[in-house]
C-alpha cells in the first residue's frame, strides 16, 4: 500500500504527521488531492499566507517548506501487505 504523509517539525521535533492511506489505485488522485490541500492549508496558517499560488505549486513538487522554527512535508512511504 502506497502512503502520503503530511508531517510538521517544531522546532526540530515532530508535531504530528497525518497519512492518507492509497488502497485502490483508481481513487489516488482523490487521495493525493486531499494530502495536497491540508499540506497546503498548514504552510498558509504558518507564515506562508503571502505565497503564490505559482510559488505553491512548486513547493508542492518539492515536498517541503520551512519557516522560522516550522516545518512541513509532504512524504510518501509504501507499507508491505
């Protein structure tokens, strides 16, 4: 099973990491768009309200954003059935 995380760093400590399990490969569009969204939503509540959407969509592709003391990831993993 593939796996997107969505993991934020205090501090240099994790805070909290959210999966979104992909079961059926015709919904993981779906399941990517909503890891997507919240990864998205948590850079704008933490100092990113100023980016655009255009630099947005490249932090996406990249997985990653930092602020001051705050991070987010958008990690993929693969668990074995």
């Amino acid at each position: 099973m593939r796996i997107i995380n969505v993991i934020e760093v205090v501090d240099n400590n994790v805070q909290n990491i959210e999966s979104f399990g992909i079961i059926e490969e015709q919904l993981s569009d779906d399941v990517v768009e909503q890891a997507e969204k919240l990864f998205t939503a948590k850079v704008r509540a933490n100092e990113g309200s100023m980016i655009r959407d255009e630099e947005l969509a490249g932090i996406i592709e990249d997985g990653y954003w930092n602020a001051t003391n705050y991070a987010v990831n958008l990690v993929w993993s693969d668990i074995d059935d």
